[in-house]
C-alpha cells in the first residue's frame, strides 16, 4: 500500500491496553487531552504542538517508546556555565541539563515545555484545532506522491484530516492551516498546494479510505482506554461500526487564523481582502470555498 494507517497487530494493541492499567507513561497520555495521540503504520506519535515527543512502536513482544534527544534538555534549567580555554566546564551543571528518568506527570509537563521550544504560531495553532474537535482523527499527513504525476513534492504534508457527517457515509475531509502571515496565502502558492492534495488523495483514495477505517476503530480503543479523558465524536464511532467512508480530493478545507480585526479587513489596491482574494484564486480554479475557515484565533476554530 502507497497510504497505511492504523494498528492491525493485535498483540500491540493487548499490550497498549495492559499498560493502562499500570502506573506508566502511557496511562499519563491517555489521561493528558492536551496531547494529541497520531496513528501511524504500526506505530503512534505522541504530539505536542507539532512535536513528537514519544514515538510508540512495539518491538519483540513488548511497547517501546522512545523521543528526541532535544526534548531531553531541561527548560527550566538556570545558572551560568563558565568557558574556560575552549571548553565549557559541564561539572555542574550535567545533573541537571538533562531530563534522565521519567517520574510521572512531572516529566510529562517537562518535555512538553521543551518541544515548544520548536514550534510555531501555524503548528501551535493547528495543536489548538485539532484538541478542540473532536472530530479530528489525524495531524501531520504525509503521502508519498513518488508514483504519481503532476505533483512536484514528493511528500506533500497536510495538516489536520476529520470525519464528517455525510448524506451517505462518512466524508474524510483534509485542511490546510496557515496563519494570516503565511506569505503562500498571499502569493496563492496555496492553491497550487490543494491542486496537489487533490491530486494525490485521487491517485490513493482507495488506501486512504481503508487507513482511516482502521485508525477510527483504533480511536475508539483509545477512548475506552482512557476512562473519558479522549472522547471521539459520533462520525468516528459510524465509521468503527462500518460506515462508508469517502474519499475524493474535493473534501480539502483551508484554516487561516493568527489575525487581527485591521488585518482581516486590510484591502489591496483592488479593493480585495485578503479572503475575497483567496475565494476568487480558488473558485478559478474550482477549488470550491465552502470550507474556508477564517478566524482571528485558533482557539475555538470549529470545523
């Protein structure tokens, strides 16, 4: 498969479940709703604002985690560290630079407070949207487009995939986010972006489409396991139950936020705003707009 999704080992997911019901750091993800859970090929990554900070695999019968060396370094780590010749004398301060043991939630906090260290406006927006709708079910969607025609990057990455209700089934829709700065917004390099989506969710629609039903079964696991803490919306429990879902490379929304009032109503020499430029730019090209979001935050965001 070009598109695979989803935890099929069995035995993966029993040990997921056993861990839950053990004092570990897996039981304190779960139980952590401001941390986003994306369900890989056999593997998840633990997301804090665009950040893995665990990737979860299992490996000869039992679960693994592992994470970033960078995540590891203290944020809250104070002092001075002398230079003495060419070398800085690390003596003192070694105990204390690095996160060595996992102690609980403690820990948790500690490596999501170093990962932001490494986002941005755009993913800490798009963290914000994804953990305030529920029906959200992934983040960071990469796809190989090696095989297909048309498509000049070779992994184009959307940001946030939902379920939504449809007349028949289930559509699997794909959003673009950007924040009001983003210079693509301006240029319109961002239809040229969703000219590409739609190009390679075509050519994988039929892969995509199976992923996503065996991630919503996953998700559903999830919920059960985290005693409430991850709740799913009712899009996703039709598809665990064997609803329909659709996939066509119509269904690609864009979220623009990170705006003020001045900004959002700013005209160029045209008399456009920014957003009557962008609905012009895509209904050229039949891009179709009724999937626009525009909003001064992402806070609240509703897709």
């Amino acid at each position: 498969m070009s598109f695979r999704r989803g935890i099929r080992n069995k035995s993966f997911l029993e040990a997921l479940e056993a861990l839950t019901q053990q004092n570990s750091w897996w039981r304190d993800v779960l139980a952590d709703s401001s941390l986003i859970i994306g369900i890989r090929d056999e593997y998840l990554n633990v997301y804090w604002q665009g950040q893995s900070i665990f990737k979860v695999s299992f490996k000869a019968g039992t679960v693994t985690a592992s994470t970033h060396q960078k995540y590891l370094l203290n944020p809250g780590i104070k002092g001075q560290v002398s230079l003495i010749g060419g070398s800085f004398d690390l003596s003192k301060a070694a105990e204390t630079m690095l996160t060595r043991d996992y102690e609980g939630v403690t820990t948790l906090e500690r490596l999501k407070k170093a990962a932001a260290l490494y986002s941005g406006r755009e993913k800490e927006g798009v963290h914000e949207i994804a953990i305030s709708n529920p029906t959200v079910v992934d983040v960071e969607i990469a796809i190989n487009a090696g095989a297909v025609t048309d498509v000049l990057r070779k992994l184009p990455r959307m940001d946030v995939a939902s379920f939504e209700k449809a007349d028949t089934g289930v559509d699997l829709v794909f959003w673009e986010a950007k924040t009001f700065s983003n210079p693509e917004l301006e240029t319109g390099e961002v239809v040229k972006q969703v000219k590409e989506y739609r190009t390679v969710i075509a050519a994988h629609h039929a892969d995509i489409a199976e992923s996503y039903s065996c991630v919503a079964k996953n998700l559903l696991d999830i919920e059960k396991w985290s005693n409430g803490s991850r709740p799913i919306a009712e899009t996703t429990r039709d598809v665990a139950a064997g609803a329909t879902i659709n996939v066509t490379g119509t269904t690609i929304g864009l979220l623009v936020y990170d705006f003020t009032a001045d900004q959002r109503d700013r005209e160029d020499k045209d008399g456009n705003t920014l957003r009557k430029k962008l609905e012009k730019l895509f209904e050229q090209n039949e891009l179709g707009i009724n999937r626009f979001r525009f909003k001064g935050t992402a806070k609240g965001l509703a897709l």
